[in-house]
C-alpha cells in the first residue's frame, strides 16, 4: 500500500492526479524530414492543406464583408435621408404644427 501523500490526507481541495504518467513515444520517427524531400511528408501536406484553407477562409470572409457593408448602406439610407430632411425643415424656418 502507498503512503498517502500531504495532498491526500488533508480536505481533498485538488484533483487526484496521476503523477507517474508517460506518454508513449514508441511511434516517433526519431528525425525531422529535410524541406526539400521528394517525397511530401504528412506534415508537410498537413501544413499546405492548412494554407489553403486559411486563404481560401479570407476569401470568403472578404466576400461576407462586403455583402455586410452593402446591407450596412441600405440600412442607414432611410436614417440619413431622414436626418438631411429634418435639417432643410428647421431651416426653412416653418413651425411644426
């Protein structure tokens, strides 16, 4: 049986914990393949599979901006037409009945 540790015999205020934890490094290749490799490796592929999603993400994202700024304007029309005529009406200087 293992002594308990001071964490364990006090009020449990921490998560118990496994502190003899090791990961597996069985599997790692042991080396890192030079950049210019005839043969693509999976993080390279990884790594161009992520650079074209991302430009193609802005992409879309310009695309969306641009569809948001012209809902924007037409939102704001009415407001500034609304705005420019209440101005030429109290300049004109007729009392509002």
């Amino acid at each position: 049986m293992r002594p308990k540790s001071l964490c364990e015999s006090r009020k449990r205020r921490f998560p118990q914990t496994d502190h003899f934890f090791r990961s597996d490094m069985g599997e790692w290749p042991g080396y890192w393949s030079a950049p210019d490799d005839e043969g693509e490796s999976a993080q390279r592929r990884f790594y161009d599979f992520t650079r074209e999603f991302l430009l193609e993400s802005e992409r879309e994202r310009a695309k969306e901006m641009f569809v948001f700024a012209l809902v924007v304007l037409a939102a704001a029309w009415p407001v500034g037409y609304m705005v420019v005529t209440v101005v030429k009406l109290l300049l004109k200087g007729h009392p509002l009945d």
